[in-house]
C-alpha cells in the first residue's frame, strides 16, 4: 500500500511524461468532468468526503477553502499552486513535480473549472531549476495535447496555467508573500484579513493550495471522496508523502496511508542509521515541535495522533530523524539560524526576535551560556508567538520552546560546563 | 453604525472602521508607529496590539475593522504585555543614542518609551548598525535609528507619487534605502521628516541647531504658491530655524512642499537688507531712513508735480501681503496715478474691464480630491501647486478620477493622466476650440453655445483625442453622477502668463459651462486672488503690468519686485527702469536685480511683519510675525504709511496693520466680501482668434519650482536641489534634429535685443516648435517669458 495516489507514476519509465500519465488514465477524468459538465458543488463535496487537508502544513480541509471563493464574480479570479517548498525537512513537492507534474496539472485544472479560474499559476522554488524545467516541458505538452488552453474539449471551459519561479525565499512559500511575489513585488506577506479568496493575485480571489493537495484531487474525483478517504483514518483522509531525512539507513520520500504508526514508516526508511538509538523526531517539518522518540513510537502519522500524542503537528509531513548523537543545542542553534536569516523583516517581534533567539542559542552552544538564558529564550519566544503577521514567527518560536521543554537539560548542561553533555 | 465596546465604554462606530479609528474618535490612546490616519494600513510595527474578546491572540488596532458587539480592551494585562513586548523588541536593536539625536524631545519612540519601556534591557548581544544613505539635500538619514515602520515609503509611494524609498533585503537586514544612487526627489519629500516616529530622518538644513525645547513656535501662513498651507515656525534668537506644518485639514492636511518648507533659509540670507541705501552716482551707500524716505517721496513727488500722476508706475509683488498692496495703490491713486498692478508674469491683459469679479479656484481646495474628471490647461503641476497636486493624485488614486492635461511641456504628475494633448500655446486655443465642439456635439450635453462661439466652430476638425477628452470630461463611462457632476476644468500658471491667455480663459469657462463642471483659476503666488479683490489693479483707462514697461515711466515704486527675475519680459522691464527718472524699491533683500533702483527701502519678508494673504480658494488668513524685524528693515506696511505721510497725502493715519484690513474691507467681515467678490465669469466673450497662428519658435519660459519668489531663491538648500537640473534650451528631439543640433551642445538663446548661452537639450516633453527657456538670474537678458525665440549654434 504504497504510492497509490501522487507516486502513481513512479515505476513506470519515463514518469513524467504525458504518455505515461496517460497510461494510468491521466487527464480522463478532466475530461468527463469538463464535458459531463459536472457541478461544482458536487467536486466541492467529493472533496470534502474525502477528508483531504491541505498539504503545505496547515492542514486546512481543502474542499472548504474551495468553497470560500466567490462564485459569482465579475472579473478575474486566480488559482494558485505552491510548490515554494523551502522549509527545512520538507522535499516532497520537488519529487511530485520530478515525477508527475501531469496530476498537478490535472489537479489545478480540476480546481480551476471548479472555482470559475481562467488562470493558474505554479510558484516553483528557486532552487530547483531542473523541475522548474520537468514542470515547464509539462505544460507544453499538455498545451499541445489540448489539456490547457483556451475552450477546451470544445467546450466553453478555458484555463492558461503558468510557471513561475521564485529565488529561494522561505517566506516566499507564505501564500500571501507568494502572491506578492507573483505580482513582481518584494515577497513580504500582507495582513490577513482579508484572505486570499477575497483579495490575492492583483487583488482578485485567488485559490491557493499546496502540491500535494492538487495532485491528489485526480485521484479523489477518479475514484470518489471516500475512496480517498478510506486509503487514511478519520479526520485525516488519503495517503501523505513523508519526507524522511537525518539520521536515518534510507532517506527518501515514502507515500503512505495516513495513520500509518510511525515504526512502521521508520522502518520504511531502513531504521535509525548505524544501528544507533533514536533520541527525538521533528515530525512536520523544522516550524513544528520537537518530539522525544518515547513519545513519537507511540504516534500514528495522521494529524490527531501527532497532535494529541506527540504534542507537535503533522506539518508538511517532513520527518526529521535524530539519533541518540545529536547535539540539542547546535540542532537548534542551525534551526534558530534558518529563520533568523529567513524572516521577512516588516513586523517587529519576528524581525527583532528571530536575531536574539539565534543569538543566545549560539552563545550556548558556543560555551558562553547563562542561568537566565533558557527563562529568556522561552519568554522572548512568547512574545514571538501569534502577535506577527504571518506564521513565520510562530515557526521560529517553536522549535525554540520544544528544545527547551524536552531536553533542558542538555541546555543546562551547556550552561554550566560550557561544553555538550554528550561529550562527557 | 456598530454597537462596541472599548475598555468597558460602550460606543457607536461607523461601520468599516478600525479599532484604531474608533479609540483615536474616542480619545482612547493606543500606542502606535507604523500607523498613519493618511497612509495605508501596513500593521508592521504591531505596538498596537490590543486584546479582543474572544481572540486568543492579541489584534493590531491598526488593521482589525471592528465588528458588531465587540469587546476591546486597550490596557488588560494581555494587551499590555503584548505591547511591552513589541517595545522591548524594538529597543533591543535601536542605537538609544537620544543624547546625540536631532529627534531628542519630540521622538515618538522616546515618549512611547516612556511608558511601555522597561529601565534595563535584557540583550546584551551585538547591536545591529545600519549604513547611512545620502538621499539629497534636504533629508539626512541616520538609519540605525531605524524602526522599519515604512511610513516614509508608503508616503513617496501613496501621496508623492513616486516609489523612491523602499525596503530591501529580509529580517534584521532589512533596510531602507533610495534606489541606487538615486536621491529623493519628491518636492514633498520632507514630509517623511516629520512622518518618521524616530531620528532616522532628520531635516539636514535643521540638524544639530537646536534642541526642540529651545524653540518658539509661532504660526503663519505660506507666502510660496497660493494654497494658504498653515505653518509654524521655529525661532530661536530672532532666527526662523526650522519650518512645520501645522495640521489643517482642510488646506494642508497634515502635510506641506520642500518649498514651504525649506524657504525659511531665505529669511536668514547674507543678501537680507537691513539699512537703507540710496544711489550716489554708480555708488550705493547706506542711510537712514529719513533721508531715505525723504529722498524717495520727494523724488516722486517732483515727478508727478512735473507730469502729473501718470508720471508713476507702481508694481506690486504678488507675494506682498494685501496691506502692503492696499497702501501703495492708495498712494498712487491719491498721487492721480491709477497706474498700479501686481500681475508681473501676465502678458495679456484683454480680460481686463470683462470680469465680473475676482477669479478664484472654483472650488474649495478639498473638493479636488473628489472630483471625478478634471482638465488642466497650462499648468506644470508639481511646479506650480507641489501640495495641490498631491489632492489631485488621490482622486486618481483613490476614486479612479480621469485626469486631461493640455499643456505645451508633458512633465509627469505622477499619477496616471487618462488624455492628454502636448502641444505649442498657440496650438492649444484650437484644441480647446476642438474640445469645445466635440463637447457641443454630445448627446446628453443640451446647452446651446453662445453663437459668437458657434460660428467659430464652423471650420474646426474634431480630433480622436479631443473627442475622447470631451467625452471624458463629460462624464461618458460608468458610474457617473450625472446630477452632480463632479467635474472641472483649471487654468494653471503657465496659461495665465500666456500672451492667449483671454482666449483660452474664453474657451475654458464656455468648455467647463457645456459640460456642469467647476471653472477655476489655480492662481500663482501667495496673494494674487487678495491683490485682485484688493484691486491692486490700474484704474480703467491706465497702464497695466505691461503697458507700463512699454510707455516707461519717469518714476517707479517697487513693491518687494525684484524686477528681471518677477516679470514676464526682463528686457522690458530693466529697459523701463533704467530709462526712469527714479525708482523706488522696497525691498527685504539687496539685490543685483535692482541695479537701476535709486533707493533701496529695506522692508521686511512676510515673517518679521503682520499682513494678510488670500489662498486661491479665497481664504482670507491674517498673521503676525514670527521674529523681529532684522536690523533696521520695517513693515512694508508701515514704510508706504509714512511714505504716504511723507507725500503729504491723508488717509494714512494707521496704527496697525488691522486696520488696514478694515478699510480694505470695509469694516465688513472679510468672508462675506470674498464671497461677494470672487466671480469667474466673464461680462461677455473676448475675441477667439482661431486662425492666429506664430510660425516662429516659440519659448515656453517656466519658472522653475525653486525659483517662484524672492526669499525661494536665496533658501541654500532648496538651490541645491534646483541645481540637480541645470538649465538648458530644451527641445524635442524633432526640433533639435531640424535645427541641426546635437544634444548638449552650446546654444546661442536670442530674444529681442539680448542673448545667453546654453546648452541645447533634447527632452520630448516639450511640445513641437517650442523651447523650453526658464526664468531664472541665468536667462534675465531674455524677453519674453512666452513668445517668439532664436536658437542657434553658439559661435
Ligand atoms: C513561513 C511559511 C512558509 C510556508 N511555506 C510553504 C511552502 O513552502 N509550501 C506550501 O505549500 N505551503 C507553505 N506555507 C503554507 C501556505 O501559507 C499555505 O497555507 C498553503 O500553501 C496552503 O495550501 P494547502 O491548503 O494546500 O496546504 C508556508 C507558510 C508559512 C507561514
Ligand atoms: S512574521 Fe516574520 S516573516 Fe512573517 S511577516 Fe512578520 S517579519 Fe515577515
Ligand atoms: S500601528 Fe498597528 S501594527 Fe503598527
């Protein structure tokens, strides 16, 4: 039970190509959509059963951020694919891309007929300039194959889909600041209210969803919501890819069904490297919270388990596994870094703080620490945490405050012998 | 209107406003930065953070728009401690250098320091430094200082017009900065002065003089262009120091040009005047004023004794306050002389005798900001009215105004100009004549045109762009208030100095008539609507501005002139002095234009004296002085009443400068006057000369920004910023190419009997057949300011 859904062509040759898509019935069900005229509100509801939430980390139930936007609108609406992925631990989107951009494609188109869309556009990472280019040498060919364009299926459906790359920002990936970005602007997210289905691309509703989310929509609207919400368990419905990485035999990316126990997916990714012990997992990606390995082999990967068991969120899915070696404090000193160097800089709390937080970590690690340090880093990330205008600054103060919580002792260590305990 | 509540105050508050909004209705204080009531909303620097009921986390003040039945608390424990907590953040990096900071006194970030600062900080890691940018003249930057709240960016962006600040690079690194090695060039740009809540920027002219405590603040009134902007100044030992606005809604708002800004350094010039000077043969040497005065009166004196009082021409600045004007047009006329005007840069004269009033701007000055189509003829906006413009860019920017321009120069508003036609002033009477037949051919436009002017029409050929204008202008297109329209046409400055101008007012009150809209006159200088309902005006039959400089005089009185520079034909003008018997000049600075003066009377600027101006929308606004007269220099008012005395003439018994108002306006409330008075409409159509048309170039002499008045001109730095645009011959690439000449090459600039060198320029925002020559000291052996010019090679 294993890459059934966004993976499905992955063994098969040539996977990214159209021909091959097509091979497993690809853009067929654009088309009976399209042609069958299928109601809107019926897609909206297949993919409300089947329990699909949003992939970029939020986990938003997709089919009802697809009924926010406006139906009756006179004017230009957008849709908008996120594939910025940027965080560390995240890089699933770059292999969905690598190896079947067509279901990204299908899957948008799919939304764009739903939600009224004329335009799309895909917001590729700066970093990878070769799927940039996969995902380009797709829209060609499903151009010229007549998947996108202008009335398609002789109907009167239109969709012009676009790609467009970005230079490597994270905060880029913040769909606000993403639709900056598209708008030839510094990619700095906008106050929300109001969102992006009210005010996005130039001002117009805009329907913004992660990779993963829109690959999966074929599949859902091929075999019916609760097909897909049958491959998960309740309240976390279809497969998720998990990005395993550190401290592992087999890192890789690995589709499987949501509420697989995570020994089971460590043991897909070939175990704990080197035959050592696992000391904790960063389950969702470098902006969620830390969980010691006690705590992570006794969760499922679906969103409730890791919420309620592991204290942390299921993310993005980007699972970053540490072993009994890992030094706490210079793990977290390389993460304070990334969103120090990351933040966007307009609002104060995150511009400020994400600099002092970095700062004391490093000053630990570096053997200067002192007794007040750990009271100050946990309240400094306090005032951090929900007075920004996006999430960036929550994602800082994250991992900050779970380090802390879960291993201050090593912190203290570092304090008080200015060296890591684990050297001792 | 919504039911709320504010730290356990129920209140109604308008649907759609902030939280923010409604505490600041309320006097309910919550601090902020970012925040700017005219700028957008960014909720950047999050001070404003207060608790909502039923919200976890605490909202921006700034950008939550209240809903019904909301409950705020400003001051819980929540609220402040999240408004600590941005405080401690934005100290961590901040220099705290207040000892050395020009902000020192009057920093927002002290004061909100003061209350929701700790006393000892908890960083103690390494201080971010920020690297100081040289952005012009006028704004010095010291941007460690540096919140990032961009107020000033939004401000160039939103009422400048013109992105020139921004922010680059991410998190802690991020910085504001010019575009590379750009300058800020916005002629509002001084704005963000005050608008920075921090010492980041600074006024450079000002920094380092004073500490704010020090200062006293006195109001007045701007003497720059004829928007009436209400200003206060800052004195320190006699001195003007610095220059603020004062908020005024209805004028200023909050805001005010570089020029009103800036021009205070003039005040304070080396050339200032302050003893009286008389011309012993090619000598001047200083007096005092009796003998001055009794030199001057008795040499006017013997004029009029000689040739009656014909013998005397008096030109008025219109700068000078309405008292001044008042007093030496009593003089004249008790001397039988009814030669008097104050209409320096006009050249045509044929209204005159025709008004049925005194014209005005139309309208009030914020009622610009909500008109939804507006016609501009002849004016160089951001020139002429820097603030003004910016009213007129919101309603572009605000309410999608559609805005024609004809003018013979394409300068950028900076905002989008929805038609325009760019064309020579002669050119410009038959588009308008074009504009007004394609208007008289609309549909829902029923209004029959006078048949003087029908007849005209008979041979004019309707243009795409004039069709398109008319229709515009009319209102076709959506969402148009038929009723009401909300429309009007403007003559700016540069058609009032126009030899056309008669023709040209004509066809835009008969346009602006057929179509409903507002007609005005966006007037030049400080006081030429006051001067005008004064009626600083020559008496029927006598010598106008022009006239008077054509048939010279035996004897002048110059009222704060500074003759080649304040006049339409510098030529003409020192032609006429030279030739008179005697001139007579107040004046507030020595001047090489006065070199044919015979005595110089050192009056004081406007600030050392009180006086009244009158705004372009007919705002009459009386103030006192800011300072004290320097050294022996008086009140202008005050040297004509003993003039007056002097002359043995009655009437010119005044104690103060009140009363002079009073009689000026007959012991009547001034506002009733003026809106007895102000009148645009004509007794009767002037002559329309359709088919009049010079073959010649033609020059387009602008006066440039920073060049409008005396105390302008001698204001350093607002000269550094005029000397970033050197001054050239400029000309379409078309002209320059028919003429032979390259770009930057040295021209020979010929009018009537005088010519400069300059360096010929290729600009394709000047019209075809037109040069573009400014009036400045550099070109005074010039002529005309409009009119017939020669260019070529420099020998
Ligand atoms: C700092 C930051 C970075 C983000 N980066 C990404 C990203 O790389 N890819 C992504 O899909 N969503 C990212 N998101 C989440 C998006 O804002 C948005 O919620 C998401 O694209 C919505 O798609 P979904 O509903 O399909 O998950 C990021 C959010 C934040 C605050
Ligand atoms: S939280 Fe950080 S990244 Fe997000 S808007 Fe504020 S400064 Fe920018
Ligand atoms: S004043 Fe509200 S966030 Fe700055």
């Amino acid at each position: 039970m294993a890459n059934e859904v966004c993976f499905r062509t992955l063994d098969l040759p040539n996977p990214a190509s159209l021909e091959t898509y097509r091979s497993i019935g690809g853009y067929e069900t654009l088309k009976r959509i399209v042609t069958e005229k299928v109601p809107a509100t019926e897609i909206i509801n297949q993919v409300k059963i089947s329990g699909l939430r949003g992939r970029g980390g939020a986990g938003f139930p997709t089919g009802l951020k697809w009924s926010f936007m406006p139906r009756y609108y006179d004017g230009e609406k957008y849709l908008v694919c996120n594939s910025d992925e940027g965080e560390p631990g995240t890089f699933k989107d770059r292999d969905i891309i690598r190896y079947n951009p067509h279901q990204v494609i299908e899957g948008m188109a799919i939304a764009a007929y739903t939600m009224g869309v004329r335009t799309g556009y895909n917001y590729i990472h700066g970093e990878i300039w070769a799927e940039y280019q996969i995902f380009e040498r797709a829209l060609e060919e499903a151009r010229a194959a007549g998947f996108l364009g202008e009335n398609l299926f002789g109907t009167n459906f239109s969709f012009n889909l676009f790609a467009h790359h970005g230079y490597g920002a994270y905060i880029c990936g913040e769909e606000t600041a993403l639709i900056e970005s598209i708008e030839g602007k510094k990619g700095q997210p906008r106050f929300k209210p109001p969102f992006p289905a009210s005010y996005g691309v130039f001002g117009k509703p805009t329907n913004v969803n992660n990779t993963e989310s829109y690959a999966s929509i074929p599949y859902i609207m091929q075999h019916g919501g609760q097909a897909f919400q049958d491959l998960g368990v309740p309240n976390s419905g279809g497969t998720k890819i998990f990005s395993v990485s550190g401290h592992v035999e087999k890192p890789g990316n690995f589709e499987i069904g949501m509420g697989t126990p995570f020994p089971d997916l460590l043991a897909l990714a070939g175990g704990v490297w080197k035959g050592r012990k696992l000391k904790a997992v960063i389950p969702g990606g470098s902006s969620t919270a830390v969980v010691p390995a006690d705590m992570m082999m006794q969760c499922t990967m679906d969103y409730d388990s890791i919420s309620k068991v592991g204290k942390s969120s299921l993310g993005a899915g980007s699972v970053i596994v540490m072993d009994e070696s890992t030094d706490m404090v210079k793990a977290l000193s390389r993460l304070s870094y990334f969103y120090y160097e990351e933040s966007c800089g307009q609002c104060t709390p995150c511009r400020e703080g994400t600099g002092w937080l970095w700062r004391v970590v490093r000053r630990i690690a570096e053997g200067k620490g002192r007794p007040e340090d750990l009271e100050l880093l946990t309240d400094v990330s306090n005032n951090i945490s929900g007075r920004t205008i996006c999430a960036l600054g929550d994602a800082a103060a994250t991992p900050v405050i779970s380090f802390i919580k879960h291993f201050r002792p090593e912190f203290e260590y570092y304090i008080e012998h200015g060296r890591s305990m684990l050297a001792a | 209107m919504l039911q709320i509540e504010i730290d356990g105050k129920a209140v109604e508050v308008e649907h759609g406003s902030t939280i923010i909004e409604a505490a600041d209705k309320l006097g309910i204080p919550i601090p902020r930065f970012c925040y700017h009531k005219k700028l957008s909303v960014a909720a950047n620097c999050r001070m404003c953070l207060v608790q909502v009921e039923k919200f976890a986390k605490p909202l921006p003040a700034c950008a939550t728009p209240v809903s019904d039945g909301m409950k705020i608390f400003t001051r819980s424990e929540a609220a402040v401690d999240a408004q600590k907590s941005v405080m401690e953040f934005l100290l961590i990096n901040h220099p705290l250098d207040c000892p050395i900071c020009d902000q020192g006194g009057e920093c927002e970030l002290q004061d909100i320091a003061v209350g929701y600062g700790a006393s000892k900080t908890r960083y103690t890691e390494e201080k971010r430094v920020v690297l100081n940018k040289n952005i012009g003249p006028l704004v010095a930057t010291d941007m460690t200082r540096c919140i990032q709240c961009t107020r000033c960016v939004r401000f160039l962006k939103e009422v400048g017009g013109m992105m020139e600040l921004g922010l680059i690079n991410r998190g802690e690194h991020a910085e504001i900065t010019a575009y590379v090695d750009k300058s800020v060039d916005s002629e509002l740009s001084g704005n963000i002065i005050d608008l920075c809540p921090v010492g980041a920027l600074t006024s450079k002219p000002f920094r380092y003089t004073a500490r704010p405590w020090e200062l006293a603040r006195r109001p007045t009134i701007s003497a720059h262009d004829a928007l009436g902007s209400q200003l206060e100044m800052h004195v320190k030992n006699n001195r003007v120091l610095r220059t603020i606005p004062r908020e005024k809604e209805s004028i200023n708002e909050c805001w005010i040009s570089d020029r009103d800004r800036f021009a205070y350094e003039g005040l304070n010039s080396d050339e200032r005047l302050t003893v009286p000077m008389i011309r012993r043969g090619d000598q001047w040497v200083e007096t005092d004023w009796q003998s001055a005065l009794e030199f001057a009166s008795s040499r006017i004196k013997d004029a009029v004794a000689r040739e009656g009082g014909n013998a005397l021409g008096v030109l008025v600045s219109p700068n000078s306050t309405m008292e001044e004007g008042f007093l030496a047009k009593k003089i004249a006329r008790e001397l039988g002389c009814g030669n008097v005007d104050h209409r320096l840069r006009r050249s045509d004269f044929r209204l005159d005798g025709h008004f049925q009033g005194t014209p005005w701007m139309g309208c009030n000055i914020p009622d610009v900001q909500d008109m939804d189509r507006v016609l501009i003829i002849g004016s160089n906006l951001r020139n002429e009215h820097p603030l003004l413009t910016h009213r007129l860019r919101q309603a572009v920017r605000l309410n999608a105004a559609e805005i024609s321009v004809v003018n013979a120069l394409e300068d950028d508003p900076l905002m989008r100009v929805a038609f325009k036609n760019t064309c020579s002033p002669d050119d410009t009477i038959n588009f308008l004549l074009q504009l007004l037949k394609a208007m008289s051919g609309l549909q829902r436009l029923s209004l029959c045109l006078p048949p003087t002017l029908n007849g005209l029409l008979e041979d004019v050929v309707v243009s795409n762009n004039a069709q398109a204008m008319a229709e515009s202008l009319a209102g076709h297109g959506k969402d148009y208030d038929l009723v009401n329209p909300r429309s009007a046409v403007f003559l700016g400055n540069m058609a009032q100095q126009h030899p056309r101008y008669s023709e040209m007012y004509s066809l835009a009150e008969a346009i602006s008539a057929l179509c409903g809209a507002t007609f005005g006159v966006l007037s030049e200088a400080a006081n030429r609507v006051g001067l005008d309902l004064a009626r600083v005006l020559p008496s029927s039959g006598a010598l106008n501005a022009r006239t008077m400089l054509e048939q010279p005089r035996s004897a002048y009185l110059l009222v704060n002139v500074e003759p080649e520079v304040d006049c339409h034909n510098a030529q003409l003008v020192n032609q006429a002095l030279a030739a008179a018997g005697c001139v007579v000049a107040m004046t507030a600075y020595k001047s090489s234009a006065l070199r044919e003066a015979d005595v110089l009377l050192p009056v004081t600027p406007y600030t050392e004296s009180s006086g009244t101006f009158m705004s372009m929308e007919g705002r009459v606004q009386s103030f006192t002085a800011v300072a004290k007269p320097l050294g022996e220099a008086r009140p202008g008012w005050k040297v004509l009443r003993v003039l007056g005395n002097l002359l043995g003439l009655s009437g010119f018994e005044y104690d103060s400068s009140e009363q002079v108002k009073n009689e000026i306006f007959g012991g009547e409330k001034p506002s009733r006057v003026v809106w007895n008075r102000l009148n645009n409409n004509l007794r009767e159509l002037t002559e329309v000369n359709a088919k009049v048309r010079t073959e010649s170039l033609q020059r387009v002499g602008e006066v440039p920004l920073y060049e409008s008045d005396a105390i302008v001109r001698r204001a350093p730095s607002l000269q550094k910023m005029a000397a970033k645009k050197p001054v050239v011959a400029a000309m379409n690439a078309k002209l320059l190419a028919q003429l032979g000449l390259q770009d930057g090459e040295l021209v020979k600039v010929s009018q009537g009997n005088g010519s400069v060198r300059l360096a010929a320029k290729c600009d394709d925002r000047v019209a075809d057949y037109c040069v573009r020559v400014p009036i400045c000291a550099q070109t005074a052996a010039l002529g005309d300011l409009y009119g017939e010019i020669q260019v070529e090679r420099a020998a």
